[in-house]
C-alpha cells in the first residue's frame, strides 16, 4: 500500500553551475519556485506574470534566431502555451524558469528554421508558390555560427581565473544579481563587480582572438 | 542542445555590444541585462532593436484554448481549485498508457483513481443538491461508491473518457459549491462536516492521487503551496483530535498511551496546535511535543509515508508522541 516516498521539498535542491572547478551549489530562486507551484495548479495569475516578467526575453531570443519580428512573436506566444499547458516540464532544481523559456523559445526558432529549411529543397514549382517571407528567415549557416559562439563562449569562460569565472557563471548562468553574489561568495558588493569586470574585459579579448570581437 | 546556450550566447552578445575602451558599462548595465528583476521591461536594453512581445490577450487566449481554467470556485474552496488544477496538469503530462499501471490503492490501476475522484466528487455533489446520473449513493463509503461508478463507466475506461468524466464531475461539483454556505453541515459516506470541510478533503485526496499518478508515471510533481497544504494539514489535525476517546489506539490496545500532544508542523503552510490522543480523551495540558514537515505529516495522514521514514522531533513522553504518530494514518481511505 505505501508508496516510496522521498520529500522533494529541500532535498537536493541545489544545482550546480557550469565550470570545471569546485562546483558552486544553489537554491532555485524562490519566486521560479512560487510560479512553477502556481502553474501547475492552474493558476492564470501566475501565467500572466511569467509572461509580464519573460515575454520580452522569449521573443528577444526568437527574434535573434528567426529575424522576423512576427515570426518571433509566433514562437513566444506557443512557448507561454506551452509553458501554461505543460508546466510540469520545467524543473526548478535544474535551473531558472528565465533560462528554460529562452531555450523553449530557441529550440521552437530553430525548429522553425529547420521547417523552413526543408520547405526550400522542395521542388521549385512547390517552394516558388509559397516563398513569400523565405528571404527573411536565417540561412543554416547562422544558426552554425551561433552555435560557434557558443562553444566559444562556453571556452572562454572555463579558461577564467577560477574567481572571474565563478562570478561570470552566477551572473550570466544563474542570473543571480551583484549583492547575491557577494552573498553567495562572501565578498563585498565591490569585489563582485571589479571581477565582472575583469572578467567581461579578457572574454571581450578572448572573443576578438577568435574573429567575435566587436 | 546544452541548457546553457541562452547564457553563453546572451554573454557574447553583451561583450560583443559593450565599448572597446576598458571602461566596461556600469554594472546597472549589466543588471538590467540580467533576468532577476520581477518584471523585466519590454525589449533587452543594451540590445537594441528587439521587437516586442504580442499582446498578453492573444497569449492568454491562445493558453486557454490549449488547458482550460479551473471553473470558478467560492474562496473556501481554494485549496480544492488548486488540487484539481495539479490533477488535470498530471493528466496532461502522463502517458495515457501508464495510466494501466497499479496504483497504490487496492486493486486499482492509476486511471481507476481517476474514476474514484470522478465518484467522490459527484457523491459531494449530489449530497449538495446537483443532479447527476452516476450512481452516488450518499451514505457510500469511498470504496462502494467507487466500485459502484467503475462497473457503471465499465464501457468507457480509455484515458479520454475517464478525463472527461472526471472534468463533468469537477464542474458539476462547482457548480454545487458555488450556491452553498460553506459552514453548512452534511453528510457524505457516514461522516458529518461542514461543506468546506468536506472540499478540503476532496482537495487532500486529489493532490494525494495526483501524486500517487505522478510517481506511477515518473512524472515529479512539486508539493502544494502553503494556502493548499495548510488547510489539509489543518483538517487532518482536527479529525486526528476529534478521534480521541472514539476510537482505540493506533498501535496497541484502547487501553494504550493518552495525552495531549503539541503539535508543531513546520515549513509553508504549517502550524501549531494541540492534538488529544487515545481513549479515554484525556484532559490537561500537552505531555508531548512533535514537530514535523507539514507535507511529510500530510504523506503520513495519507499513508504514503512510513513512520519509519519520517523525519520527526519528538520530546516529553514519547509514547504519546508516537501514539499520534501511529493513528495519523488511519485517516487514510482510498
């Protein structure tokens, strides 16, 4: 009769950072918690304010992807659909909400490119009757040179001094704000963001090594 | 793709966008870049040239029509809404085909427990005055009612059907709710409470199975917030004291241990009350004292958490104390 129970409330709920040095352990943020508890339970409030506080970000990234601004607008209102009718999707233990709708939304551009990409190798007579819009959407190649910068990104930061890059990794990847990650790390307010910027100064010249730079 | 990708691109962009002198933007830049913020304005400054999101209406629209909204419920009701909201979400989630495995409940499958929510509520209903064709006899206990409505539906056990069946008793339930006093006093399968009495226990063994579905489906389905877990935990309490003098002792003979327990039950949602404990109902101030995680008592009340596994402080006398502990979960039903 009794089923295997383990709590999930406060039992490992700490995720780790990215990196190769010591892992960095952090609670998911409590408001992530309270909307993900809210969607789940069909709470309508709760989806208007995930949306008022990531529509921006979700069609921002879509955009990046797609360059097209309806297009874009397309993708972010399927992924609050299906963050609203799919919410057990998201785990707050394995990162923020903000970080999983921008990948919802750039996995569903990308899907879109791809669609459109195979929508071109169509015959002629087929793709020339539905090519209206195609020159906006982005060639295969982009999508490759994102991924690119990615990766090198992902290089640059693991090749930090180990305090630049636990301070770039709670900021960027973890979205946490300056004071938390003195918090976090036990350093003044000032100490974070001198690193920040040390840090953002030898990517920027990481970046422009590798043809990125601005 | 790495569920980094976002970040490492959103950093590449900031670096790629900031001036080339060594004067990085303020960290106010920065932050506004980053995603802490409650509201976020429209667009990403530092990244000119976004567009801007569609109207909300559209989205909501769009939402609704793909996960329809908890029909309207009186506010005594809120931790019901809240319940069937995470059942139809588990629904949503779980593989139709999973939903033939055993379930923790005697010999039912996962959907049958479906079925069984579909009867309790329609019982709750009907004892409120709504019309109903399912076969919900009153005084049934959980058990009977149950049998009685799966032999009625035996035709349409297929995952659609049995939703279906389950959303019509939700809505014929809120709707009976919608037009009675909350304190008003009723009895459904032998017991007499109030009518918010008796929707707090329909949300208890609602978010109880949807639990039970999730963990059968290996779906993870996070705990009730505190406004749905207190009320539960509340309820439990009450019963668990009410009990006292009427019944004999969980683990041992009526003439087992009495007293009154403090009653401690930590985290949101939580409380602090005194329970009476064994027979007769015994008088005077608390000899116990028990502290516990308001979701493990609740697994514990629902006899999905073994004693044995529940992380509990107990101090004074500690037979009292695990007297409770032992009774707590002859509340549970189906």
């Amino acid at each position: 009769m009794h089923a295997t129970i383990v709590p999930l409330r406060g039992v490992g709920a700490g995720v780790t950072v990215m990196g190769e040095g010591p892992a960095v352990a952090i609670a998911p943020p409590d408001q992530d918690v309270d909307w993900h508890l809210r969607l789940v339970a069909g709470d309508e409030a709760a989806l208007t304010e995930v949306y008022g506080a990531f529509a921006a970000l979700v069609t921002g990234v879509a955009f990046r992807v797609l360059g097209d601004r309806d297009l874009a607008r397309d993708v972010t209102q399927e992924v609050f659909v299906q963050v609203w009718r799919s919410p057990l999707a998201y785990d707050p233990d394995r990162g923020s909400l903000r970080a999983w709708l921008a990948l919802l939304a750039h996995r569903r551009a990308v899907d879109w490119v791809r669609r459109e990409e195979r929508r071109r190798r169509l015959p002629a007579a087929a793709a020339a009757a539905t090519a209206d819009g195609a020159e906006q959407a982005p060639a295969a190649d982009e999508i490759v040179e994102k991924a690119e910068t990615v990766d090198r990104v992902r290089h640059g930061v693991r090749n930090l001094p180990e305090s630049l890059r636990v301070a770039v990794e709670l900021a960027f990847y973890r979205g946490l704000t300056y004071r938390q990650i003195a918090v976090e790390l036990g350093i003044p307010e000032g100490t974070a963001k001198s690193r920040m910027r040390a840090a953002l100064r030898r990517l920027a010249r990481c970046l422009a090594d590798e043809g990125l730079g601005r | 793709m790495a569920d980094d990708d976002y970040e490492s691109m959103l950093l590449a962009a900031y670096v790629q966008a900031t001036p080339a002198s060594d004067d990085l933007p303020d960290i106010a830049e920065l932050a506004r870049l980053l995603p802490r913020s409650p509201v976020r304005p429209p667009g990403l400054p530092g990244l000119p040239g976004l567009p801007g999101p569609p109207p909300l209406d559209g989205v909501l629209a769009a939402a609704r029509a793909g996960r329809r909204p908890i029909p309207v419920l009186p506010t005594f009701a809120t931790p019901f809404a809240a319940a069937v909201g995470m059942f139809d979400t588990v629904l949503t989630g779980v593989d139709p085909a999973r939903l033939d495995r055993p379930s923790p409940v005697l010999d039912w499958t996962l959907g049958d427990l479906v079925t069984h929510l579909t009867a309790e509520y329609a019982q709750l209903a009907a004892v409120l005055g709504a019309p109903t064709d399912l076969p919900v006899a009153p005084a049934a206990d959980p058990e009977s009612v149950t049998r009685a409505v799966l032999d009625w539906t035996a035709a349409e056990t297929g995952p659609a059907d049995r939703r279906r069946r389950w959303w019509d008793s939700v809505e014929l339930l809120a709707a009976a709710l919608r037009e009675r006093d909350r304190l008003g006093l009723v009895d459904v399968a032998g017991r007499r409470m109030s009518v918010a009495g008796h929707v707090v226990a329909r949300a208890f063994e609602t978010w109880i199975h949807a639990r039970d579905i999730a963990l059968g489906a290996d779906l993870r389905l996070p705990d009730p917030a505190a406004d749905v877990i207190g009320p539960m935990a509340d309820l439990a309490t009450r019963v668990l004291d009410g009990l006292a003098g009427t019944v004999p002792s969980g683990s041992s003979s009526p003439a087992g241990p009495a007293g009154t327990v403090a009653l401690t039950l930590t985290g949101p949602g939580g409380l602090s009350t005194l329970v009476r404990v064994g027979s007769p109902a015994p008088p005077g101030p608390p000899v116990a004292a028990v502290s516990v995680d308001v979701v493990a008592f609740c697994l514990l009340v629902a006899d999905r958490l073994p004693r044995a596994d529940l992380d509990v402080a107990v101090a004074g006398d500690t037979d009292v104390a695990e007297e409770l502990l032992a009774l707590a979960p002859m509340l549970s039903g189906p």
